[in-house]
C-alpha cells in the first residue's frame, strides 16, 4: 500500500503514465527517401508514382499550357 507522503504527492503533482523512455540508436537505422525528381517522372516504381507522372505529362502537353 502507499504511504500517506505518496499520495500527498499524487494529489498534488498528478500522476504520469508516460511509460519507460526509449532509447534511440541510430547506428542500425538507415534512412532513406525517393528522390524527388524520379518519383515526379514516374521512375520510382509504385504505382501512385507512374500515374501521377502521367497526369502531369497530360497536363503539360495541353495546348493551354505550352508557352507562345
């Protein structure tokens, strides 16, 4: 059972739950990101990726779009 200094101390700091902290190691992580410019061309390899890229394409090829 708590004592009475530890529910004093409950009631008036609140209690925290927050868990454990972890710790991070950075030596085993690799981050690593697709290049902007070949996943707006389509070069990136998903789906989404090729699909969009068409899109634009589209978009740039219009009449509306081309510069006088």
């Amino acid at each position: 059972m708590a004592s009475d200094n530890e529910i004093l101390y409950a009631m008036m700091n609140g209690i925290n739950f927050g868990g454990k902290k972890k710790e991070k190691s950075n030596t085993d992580k690799v981050k690593t990101k697709a290049r902007g410019k070949s996943y707006k061309t389509g070069a990136h390899g998903s789906g989404s990726s090729k699909h969009k890229a068409e899109i634009r394409q589209r978009v740039k090829n219009r009449a509306s779009q081309k510069r006088k």
